[in-house]
C-alpha cells in the first residue's frame, strides 16, 4: 500500500441549533473585527441571526450561481472598501464559492479567512476548490486560499430548504463520494470516507424526505455531505464533475439538479471498469450493484432525471462533447471517446437510463 494523502487544515464545529453561539466563538478565535457577511437575499433572515453576535463591517448579497467574474470583482471591491478582515458565507454552493473568490490568490482581498455556514449539503466549504464562470466557460482550480478556515454545520438552519432542493442537493454529495472513488488523486482514505458518506446519504435523505421538518435526517445528510466533501478534496475532480462544471457553465444549468442528473449515467458508464470500487459503493447504498442501489434511493427521492428539464437545449449534447473531452483527467477508470461520451450526454438529456 503506498499513497499520500494531505489532510486539509479546517475547524469542523457541529452546533445543532446554535449557530449564532458557535460563529462568535469562530470569529473571537481570529481575532478579527470587520467580518463581511455574504448572503443571497433569500438567505437573509438567516444571515441576520448567524451574524447576530459578530462585529458585521458590511452585508454583500449579490450572490450569483457559477460565480460570474464580473460578480466576484464586485464582492472584491465591496470587501476593500469596509478594510473587511474576514468572510463570514451563510448559504448554498454558490455563496461559499464567491467567498472563495474573494479570497483566492490573486486577489486584492486573497488570504482573508473565511467562515462558512452552509445551509445546503452542496459541500464547497469544506474543499480548496474554487470556480468562476466567464461566458460560457467555467473554470475551476485549487487554492489553499480558497479553504475556509472554519465550518460551523447547524442542522436546524436546512429545516426550511425545501424537499425537492435538499434531494438535488444530497446527491450532489453522492456524487462527490462517487467520483472520490475514482478521482486523479483517489487513495484507501479518501474512499473509505466516500464509502461512509454514501452509507450516510443513503439512510439520511430518505428520512428527509419522509420527515422534514426532523432533525435526525437532516443531520444525518449534513455528516455525509460532509465527509463527501473531504473525500473531495483530497482524490480530486473525476469525469463526473467535469462533465457537469462544462454544461453548468455553458448552459446556466442548476448546479444540484445537474449533479443528480448526471450522476447514474457516470456511475454506470465506469463501474464496469473498476469493480472494487463498485462494489464498495453497492454495499454503502445497500444494493446488489452499485447502480441499482442508486437507482433505488433516486426513486424513494424522486431525484430529477433529465438535463432537458432544467434548460439545456438538445444541440447542446454535441457543443459540450469537445470541452468536456478535453477535460477528462486521463486516469478515469472507463476510456472516453467521443461516440460513447455523446451517448452518455445524450442519454442524461432524455432522462433514458439504459
């Protein structure tokens, strides 16, 4: 067994109903005084009791999915003009990502510590992955920079996300698992991480869906989405991220939505070629393989199906062949090529599962 595996350096506080408490406590150990909190305005309430107790130097709410360039210079100059001395992100995936843009390298404001309150299982906050959008293209790198400094995971606050929202979302988190366990740096830790955190998706979204206004099946979902995260981080991005950070960015799609979409026909497309891989991600989702397993939870969720859905136009299947190829890691477990990635897309984009 040889493998090197780097352990990214992060505070981890669960604080079920105490978020406010426990954010205070994160920012008193910074030392800082000028925190800019970034929230979408539909997570302001939120926001307001998150950052109740803190020294607050300004609210930014100019949240944008995929994180535009022109939104991040503008969360950048929002941040120079308060001297703000920290970042306190209380949201979803793209929120956590425009707090990582104002803090990458590069930046007037790179190196400013991040705290962040996630209020969906999207997981970005616990990775050094950061993306930004141009156009049509998407572009996504790492940045240690880019890591929050602390995450505090407070259940209570997913009480409000909505079914349909917290089941596109938790199966992104599958999907980090999924691709963790093939990904260019994959090694034994990172998948058995990924292996608890399907287990744990698989038991907690159900008891979301059948009860959600419970905590038991949101904190559940939260753990997971967590080590998902963490699993992440550390093997990198595979095939199935690739494919979805292209038609996010070309096509405006819903991030979540895109992952649950894709996620089967990826899964699928690679199992064959790496089965013990498989066989570890049947027994976390309880199936005889890996895909019925997932093909069964994606039916008690009633997980979105299909890419047309949500907005991609059907002549997009053959725009996005040439830059999803082009940035496929080289490693992936099945071979690419241009005829079997078109049958894949196109298959996500009718909702068929072969």
């Amino acid at each position: 067994m040889r493998f090197i595996h780097e352990t990214l350096p992060q505070r981890v506080v669960f604080a079920p109903g105490d978020a406010p408490a426990a954010v205070a406590e994160e920012v008193a150990k910074l030392g800082v005084q000028r925190v800019m909190v970034i929230a979408a305005p539909a997570e302001s309430s939120i926001a307001d009791a998150v950052s109740a107790e803190i020294p607050v130097a300004v609210r930014h709410d100019e949240v944008v999915m995929h994180v535009p360039v022109e939104v991040a210079q503008r969360a950048r100059e929002a941040a120079v003009k308060v001297d703000a001395d920290a970042l306190l992100c209380v949201g979803g995936g793209s929120t956590t990502g425009l707090a990582k843009a104002v803090a990458m390298t590069g930046s007037p404001t790179a190196g400013l510590p991040i705290i962040a309150v996630p209020t969906t299982y999207a997981g970005s906050e616990a990775t050094n992955v950061w993306g930004l959008t141009e156009g049509e293209t998407k572009t996504t790198g790492v940045d240690d920079h880019a890591l929050p400094r602390s995450i505090v995971y407070d259940a209570s606050l997913m009480l409000t996300l909505p079914v349909e929202m917290s089941v596109a979302s938790g199966l992104n988190a599958m999907a980090h698992c999924v691709d963790s366990m093939w990904g260019p740096r994959t090694d034994p830790i990172d998948q058995a991480l990924a292996a608890e955190g399907s287990h744990a998706l698989r038991l907690g979204l159900p008891a979301v869906v059948a009860d959600p206004t419970g905590i038991e099946g949101r904190e559940r979902t939260l753990y997971g989405a967590y080590l998902a995260a963490v699993a992440f981080a550390s093997a990198g991005s595979g095939m199935h991220h690739k494919i979805c950070h292209v038609l996010g960015g070309m096509f405006n799609l819903p991030h979540a939505q895109t992952h649950a979409v894709v996620l089967p026909h990826v899964l699928a497309f690679n199992a064959p070629y790496a089965p013990e891989a498989e066989r570890r991600i049947a027994r976390a989702l309880g199936g005889p393989t890996a895909s019925e397993g997932l093909a069964d939870l994606g039916a008690t969720l009633h997980a979105p199906t299909a890419l047309k859905d949500y907005g991609m136009p059907e002549d997009g299947i053959a725009r996005a062949v040439a830059p999803i190829l082009a940035a496929i890691p080289a490693g992936n477990p099945a071979p690419v090529t241009e005829e079997n990635l078109t049958a894949l897309l196109r298959a996500a984009w009718e909702g068929a599962m072969s």
